[in-house]
C-alpha cells in the first residue's frame, strides 16, 4: 500500500507549502512510504485528485486544496484532518495502516484490547454468579418444599 500526497509544487499560498510541509516531513518521520503527486504541472493527478475527494469532503467552491491523502485509491483526508490524526496520536488509522510495533498507538490498541478482553470475563464471571445464585435459589426452594 502506498499513501499518495497530492500537492502543488509551484503553490504560491505559503499556508499550503506549509502545510505540504508539514504532511511530507512526518510521513518520513514515521519513514512511511508515500509518493509526492503534482497537481500543479500534472493534469491528470489535478483532475484524479478532485475526482476522488469525496462531495461532502470538498470546500463551498467544489476544489479541494492540496495538500490531499489518499491510500491508494482509498481517500484518508485533507490537511486538517490529518492534523487532527496527528493530536491524537492516530496517524496510522488515519493512513488506513497498521501500526508498527512498540508504537504509541499500537500500545493504545493493544490497551483498548486488553480492556475490552477485562470487560468480557467480567460479563462472563457476573453471569456465572448470577446463575449459581439462581441454582442455589432453586435448591433451598426444593429443600424448603420437602
């Protein structure tokens, strides 16, 4: 799977180069694979681009600005919503990979795991409890009856 950045090299905004930025130089932080496409001197990238960004994704005016991720064909987002992936440590969900191990959010998986696994044998041991006491119930009721 190889994550997508579509941006403008030729952008003359210094809020998207910033932003552009900011996306490339933490996917190679993470030294995740990704491939840099130009929207600015590409054609074809620019039209791919607004074609898969989905309606409800896209600004008032119908064009979205760069920089845009996508994981292969699959959309992941745009600059903000990376941001916001970025804050809450879920920038692999984000990219719609795996986590690698001993990362902070493949702790926080392996956690919510570990949690929900707790809960369950919890669930499990109230019903067993429930049960014996219904069944200790049912035996005074007989010896009672005798």
């Amino acid at each position: 799977m190889v994550i997508k950045v579509f941006l403008a090299t030729s952008s003359g905004s210094t809020a998207i180069k910033k932003k552009q930025q900011d996306v490339v130089g933490f996917l190679e932080a993470l030294k995740v694979e990704y491939a840099e496409l130009d929207i600015a001197c590409n054609e074809q990238n620019r039209m791919w681009m607004r074609q898969n960004v989905p309606e409800e994704k896209k600004p008032s005016n119908g064009i979205p600005l760069p920089p845009q991720i996508f994981n292969e064909e699959s959309y992941c987002g745009d600059y903000d919503t990376f941001f916001d992936a970025k804050e809450d440590n879920a920038v692999y969900a984000f990219l719609g990979l795996p986590p690698p191990p001993g990362s902070k959010e493949a702790q926080e998986e392996e956690d919510e795991e570990q949690e929900e696994e707790e809960l369950q044998q919890l669930e499990q041991d109230e019903q067993g409890s429930e049960e014996e006491e219904e069944g200790t119930e049912l035996q005074e009721g007989e010896e009672e009856a005798e």
